[in-house]
C-alpha cells in the first residue's frame, strides 16, 4: 500500500524558479501514485508562514527562514566597525611605518573574508536548515515511509542528514547540480574541505541518490564507490511536446532567447556572430530579428547586455525584453525560426531551458561544452545545432545553415525527441525507483 512522502525543498510552487518547479512534479508524481505528499518548504516574501493552498491531496507546510545569515553577519560586522573601526595607518611599535608595510592587508579586513566565507558552508541558504528539521521533526509524529530532499540549495540536504541520524528515516537525497563541482574554483581551501566532508556524508548516508544528468550520475557513482548503485537519474523532462505555429514567408528570420546570464552563460560571441551574419542576411532580403528575454540582464540589470549590443553595432536588430508571463513566451517560442541556448561551462548540468525548448518543435542553436550533457541530448535528436564554447565561426556557420534551411519542412530537419524524455515518463520513472 503507498504510504506517506516527506518532500523538503526550499522552493515550492508557486515559486516559479526551476527548483520549485521541479519539487511541484516531484510531489504530484507521488501523489498521482497513491501516496500521501507533505511539503516542508520555505515561505515566500509576502507570504505568512503555516498552511499553503495549492493543489488537492499536497499538504505544504511554509515555514519562516528570515534573513540569510551572509546578510546577517555583514550587518554585525559593519555595527562592530563602527565601534571599533580598523584603521590601515596604525603605527607600528617604533612609530614609522605602518605594522605590515604599505601592501598589509587590515587585520580588520582578513578577519571578515575569513568570517564570510565561513557562511558558503555548503552555501548562503543555510537558515532555512533548522526550520526545515524542526517542522520535519513534528511531522514525523505521523508515519513517514519516506523523506525526500530537493537541492540545491545543498544546505537542504543537511535536514535530510539530520533526520536519517537521529531518526532513522528512510531517506532520498536529490541533486540537481552537483554539491562540490570537480574543478570549480573554491572559496577557500577550508570551505571546500569542509563541502567536500558533508557531501560525502550526505551522500553515504541516503538510502536513494537522484540526479537529473547522466554525467551528474556518472560522477555520484564514482564518488560511492561499491555504493553506486543506490544513484538514480531522473531528467526535469519535457513538459508537453506542442505543435510549432506556422511561420509566413517573408517574415525576418526570427532568433529567441529566453534565460538568465550569469556564471558562464556568456552570450558575447554569439553577438559577435549575429552581428557578422545580420549583414549577409539584410543583403539577400532575409533580415534577423533577435529576442532576448533575460530578466537580470536586461538594460539596468546587473549584466551590461546594452552595452554589448551596441558594442557589436546591431541595436536595430537585438531587441532586449524582461520577463513576460509563460504562456506568451511560450507563443514566441513555438514562432520562432531559432532558438538559442547559452550553456557554457556547465559539462554536467542541463539548463531547464533545453526541455522547454524540445517541446516545441523549433531548431535550437546551443552554444555548450562540447563533451557535456547538453551537447550530448541534442546530438542524440539530431536537426539541432551544437557549436562548442563561445567559437564565434562556428557560431556563424551553424546561424547561415539555419537561415538557408528555414524554408525545409519541420520534420525533413528534426528527429522526434524520445518519448522517454516527456516530464510525465520521468517522474514516473522517479516513483518506481525510491517510492517505499
């Protein structure tokens, strides 16, 4: 008989970011399956803490988080330094020269990087650790035949560390990116240490360990050793495959992104490239339309893509949107010609992006490791076009092979993606796996 499932994660729907949305398919999987789904979550700035509404048979229990503690210790160190301010000109003993000479660093200083970077133990959303443990302790009350955790954040997964310990719970560690990423550069070398040490804690103690690539999963084997086996992959999947609207002859060939910019998501040379190609494309009649919708990076945003576009002299054809509701984007995604995907320097990960995009039936131009996992799945569906990291020619070619084959019917270009990879097969695929 299903019994009862504990899901931990700091976002929830209708939080809209990717973690949250993949919890909300988590939870209606096993709801779907016969069991019963209670949520530990974090409450929404707004939002009172108790019981939230969202849809039949989900009990979500919002519980309050208050202030990151990095936001915290930042304001108690500023108070302190205004008591007790630290001066770089302190005089040494003899009087002549400042105590570390002109290139010292401020004790004031030193101790603050060391106490800042302590907070990135595993990360800056450490407060909503004990809520999430406290809640999850009085839930336990009630029978739970399974807890599961949702990171990142990875400080999510501690509550599961905790409750496997010191209550012996049957328990499923989720990681959608990977806690300590081979080859990142590290905060400091205690942080990552110590990271590493809860990592192997973490994932030694879960009963499942789910991961959403199959290089993520490649890399949890490794790390288990004989253990290996208990490593699921489970992908975010694609939500419903629709049919592609009809495009009218004569129309600009139409490019849209939809994303953030941060990390190595760089769209540089790719407007590099379309500043290249715009000109050979105006000349035959066939003019670009790029619409980039990026939230944080739009003009004001903290990533200067104005500035870029102008850069590279194509303002006319760039146009730079923030965020508009769902459903309209996903009306101009299915009208585009092409769709762009900034996923670089991200070997293991797959940008959420990706399934929306292969569900509606439009080419995709994904600028990605050429090894990673991203590369990996279209090349798998084939019609799509994978250039490797920020190569602007190669960014080039595959824009001017779109353009000349827009005009070929849909399925003499793309191969049906698996029906494997729908969202639905996924969680089902999930619940068969760790369900009690």
């Amino acid at each position: 008989m299903p019994g009862t499932i504990l899901l931990i994660s700091q976002a929830f729907p209708p939080d809209p970011i990717v973690g949250a949305l993949r919890a909300g398919n988590v939870a209606r999987a096993f709801r779907e399956a016969g069991y019963t789904v209670i949520v530990v979550t974090a409450a929404m700035e707004g939002e009172r803490p108790g019981l939230r509404e969202w849809e039949p048979g989900i009990t979500i229990h919002a519980v309050p988080i208050g202030a990151r503690y990095r936001d915290r210790l930042t304001r108690s160190i500023r108070r302190l330094q205004a008591l007790v301010p630290f001066r770089r000109d302190t005089p040494s003993r003899r009087g002549s020269e400042p105590s570390g000479g002109a290139d010292a660093r401020p004790a004031g200083g030193a101790i603050r990087a060391l106490l800042l970077s302590l907070v990135w133990i595993p990360d800056d959303e450490l407060r909503f650790v004990l809520p999430a443990y406290r809640a999850a302790r009085r839930l336990l009350r009630k029978r739970v035949d399974l807890v599961y955790t949702s990171a990142p954040s990875h400080s999510t997964n501690l509550a599961g560390l905790l409750l496997k310990r010191l209550h012996g719970v049957r328990w499923c560690a989720e990681f959608r990116d990977p806690w300590c990423y081979p080859h990142a550069p590290a905060v400091t070398p205690l942080v990552e240490r110590v990271n590493e040490y809860l990592e192997q804690r973490c994932i030694n103690a879960a009963d499942h360990l789910v991961t959403v690539t199959d290089q993520a999963g490649d890399l949890y084997r490794q790390r288990l050793g004989r253990s290996g086996g208990k490593v699921v992959v489970v992908r975010n999947g694609i939500p419903a495959i629709l049919p592609r609207t009809d495009r009218r002859k004569g129309e600009p060939f139409r490019i849209v992104y939809s994303g953030s910019i941060y990390g190595g998501r760089n769209p540089q040379a790719f407007l590099r490239a379309a500043a290249e190609v715009s000109q050979e494309c105006a000349a035959s009649g066939i003019p670009l339309a790029i619409d980039m919708f990026v939230g944080n990076g739009h003009p004001g945003g903290a990533v200067p893509l104005d500035a870029w576009v102008a850069q590279h002299g194509i303002m006319p054809t760039v146009r730079l949107h923030d965020w508009i509701p769902h459903t309209e984007l996903q009306q101009l995604l299915r009208q585009a010609d092409l769709l762009l995907l900034l996923a670089q320097q991200q070997p293991l990960q797959v940008p959420n992006k990706l399934y929306e995009y292969l569900g509606t039936g439009v080419p995709i131009l994904a600028i990605a490791d050429e090894h990673g996992e991203t590369a990996r799945m279209l090349r798998q569906v084939d019609g799509h076009y994978v250039v490797a990291n920020d190569c602007v020619n190669g960014i080039a070619a595959a824009l001017r092979e779109a353009v000349r084959a827009r005009d070929l019917p849909v399925s003499a270009r793309l191969k049906d993606v698996p029906e494997e990879w729908l969202t639905e097969r996924q969680m089902r695929r999930l619940v068969a796996a760790v369900g009690p």
